[in-house]
C-alpha cells in the first residue's frame, strides 16, 4: 500500500513537471529570411546561352551565360569606319598647320636677320616690316587652320565615347552571378529576347539565414547585439536546436504582426529583430521559428 502511494505521488509529481514546461513559453516567435537578390539583364538582346537551374549553388563571378553581341559589333566597327574618316580630315588640317609652322619659323629668322642688318645700318625699316607682315598672315593662316581643326577633334572625342559605350555593353553582355547563392527562382530562357532591366534570376546566401522575432519592450533590456540565443523549430514530435546570434534590433518599435500573436496581443508596441543562424540545409525562407534566450547564470536555455 506504501509503495503504490509512492508510485501515485511520482506519478502526480512528473505529471507537473510535464505542465509546467509546456505552460513555458518562447521569448520570441518568427520566420527565417535570406538576403535575396534579383539579377537582371544590364543590355537587350536574345539570350543566346543561359545554363543556370532552380536549387543551383553559385559561386561569386561564375560565368552564367551572354546576350547577343552581335548587333553591338557592327556598332563597332561602324564606329571605327567612322573615325577612321574623321581623323583622315584631321591629319590634313594638322598637315597644312605643321606647314605653317615651318614657314613661321623661316619668317622669325628672316626677322632676326634684317633686325641685325638694320642695326649696322645694312637693311632698311621697310624691308623688316615686310617680314612682319609676312608673320602675322601666317599667324592668322595658323589660327583659321586651328579653328578648322576644332569640330574634327570635338567629333572624335564623340566617337571615342560612343565607341566606350559600346565596349561597356558588350561587357555587359556577358552574364556574371555577383554573390554567392542558392538560385530560388529563374525567370528567363536560353533562346529568349530579353531587355535591359528584365529579372533574370533571384539568388540567395541560403549558408547564413536570418530569423525575424519580435520581442517585447520589457525583454529589451536582456537583449544585445552579438548576444547568443537558442532556435528551435519543429522536428518530428521534438524541436531541433540551433546557436543563434542576434545582429540587429530596431530602433523603434512597431505594431506586432497579426500572423505572429493572438488578437488580443496585436495591438501591443514590439520591437523587431534579427538572428544569425547557420544553416544545416534545414533551414527554409518562411519557416516558423522560436527564439529562447539563454540564461545568464546557466548555458542552458529556458524550458530545459
């Protein structure tokens, strides 16, 4: 008789226990997020190759595939063809100026010459104001010919940076995964005419997955940046664990998201924020999550 009160008494007493820590709450509820990115076509064209999937794992600056190029290389060469003819313009104003020049030159000496003559009463005032004559023409030959010159240059420079536009597109043609990521969505076909600005793909860092929870404004003052927290989600009839590691918390507070609490409790002021986990391959976007903090006098979190 002693020992089956004893047994009942165990029996009520872990029957406790068991409601106790299911009446134990998480310190905070929410979904796992990713960084997404969604790359888009930098010029316009037929997708000539696109080799990418849903689910691919893709290194920073692997090559995905290239838009035709085609078009933009007869740009090109037009372009060249065109400045070819622009600069054979400006290499015959530039011959008729360096003719200038040299008969500047001549002139200039001829002026020292008959200033030399002159002041041993060998030349005449006349003779030197002849040569500079002679050199102001020229002068003004120079000037005129400079001024032709002018739009052929102003041309080139013109050609020069459509001709780097050109360049830059046809780099751009080429179509480089920027991060590394999980490819989740793919927009676009090998074969597909595409435009500038058109979604691609959408990638994501799936490694590190950030967990969005809410929190009171009286759990705050437990909580920092950096500090250490317990994930758990659902795992068969169990909660699998996760180290946790907040990295960001608002600065203001909002209205709690209806999805998360119970009527009663949306219209309290909350505050968000965010929690690194490393990801097993368990993790998803959208995923419910609960955060638990650790306790400050034990590295067990609460609920164990």
């Amino acid at each position: 008789m002693k020992i089956t009160k004893i047994i009942i008494g165990l029996l009520i007493f872990g029957s406790l226990v068991v409601a106790c820590k299911n009446d134990e709450k998480a310190d905070g509820y929410g979904n796992f997020e990713a960084t997404e990115i969604t790359i888009s076509a930098e010029n316009s064209g037929k997708l000539v190759q696109f080799n990418i999937e849903e689910g691919q794992v893709l290194k920073k600056g692997h090559y995905v595939g290239f838009i035709d190029t085609i078009p933009l290389n007869l740009k090109r060469d037009q372009l060249l063809v065109s400045k070819a003819i622009v600069y054979s313009k400006s290499e015959s104003v530039l011959s008729q100026k360096k003719v200038l020049n040299a008969q500047l030159k001549t002139a200039n000496i001829n002026k020292d010459r008959m200033e030399n003559l002159i002041r041993e009463n060998a030349g005449t005032q006349k003779q030197l104001d002849d040569i500079n004559g002679e050199i102001n023409v020229i002068q003004n030959q120079i000037k005129s010919v400079e001024s032709q010159n002018s739009p052929v240059i102003d041309e080139l420079k013109s050609i020069d940076v459509q001709l780097k536009q050109v360049e830059d597109l046809l780099q751009k043609s080429n179509i480089v995964n920027p991060a590394n990521g999980t490819v989740l969505t793919k927009y676009a076909e090998t074969n597909e005419v595409t435009s500038f600005g058109r979604p691609l793909y959408k990638i994501a860092d799936l490694n590190m997955m950030e967990l969005r929870v809410y929190v009171s404004e009286t759990q705050l003052s437990t909580l920092k940046i950096g500090q250490k927290v317990t994930v758990k989600i659902d795992a068969d009839e169990t909660m699998k664990n996760y180290e946790g590691v907040i990295s960001w918390i608002a600065s203001e507070a909002e209205f709690t998201p209806k999805i998360i609490q119970t009527k009663e409790e949306r219209v309290n002021l909350v505050y968000a924020l965010k929690v690194n986990v490393v990801n097993d391959g368990g993790l998803k976007i959208g995923m419910p999550a609960e955060m638990w903090i650790l306790s400050p006098n034990s590295s067990k979190e609460k609920g164990e």
